[in-house]
C-alpha cells in the first residue's frame, strides 16, 4: 500500500474531503479524531496489519504515525 493509499483510508474513515491530510496533521486538530475513529482504523489497518492494537492507535500523534500503522 502506497503512502497516498494510506492517506485515502485516513481520510475515508474521518470523513474528511479528499487530500486534505499530510502525514504531518495533527491527530488532535482533528475534530473528528475519538475513540470510535480508533476502532474504524483497526479494522481498517487489521487486513494489512493484524497485529495493530487499540493501545498503538492511541499513541499516535500524527497522520503518518497511523500510516506507519497501517502496513506495507
């Protein structure tokens, strides 16, 4: 999975308009960003990583942290 395709999962999970996150946004500038959108990244990220746990969703900072996530 390529850094852009990533970022497109990101951004279909927040709900938020196409290329409008960086890997260098700010998980807590984004409103949407709570526990639920947690879970849904998961799930999402489970299928190419299924050793990603909540706890690692949690310690994120940025949207590349969760890209680093998110597998090959």
């Amino acid at each position: 999975m390529t850094i852009q395709e990533k970022l497109q999962l990101i951004e279909k999970v927040l709900c938020t308009k196409p290329n409008t996150l960086t890997e260098e946004t700010r998980l807590d500038s984004l409103p949407m960003w709570d526990s639920l959108t947690m879970l849904s990244l998961q799930i999402e990220f489970s299928q190419a990583n299924p050793d990603v746990q909540f706890d690692h969703l949690y310690m994120c900072n940025t949207v590349g942290d969760l890209c680093k996530l998110a597998g090959a």
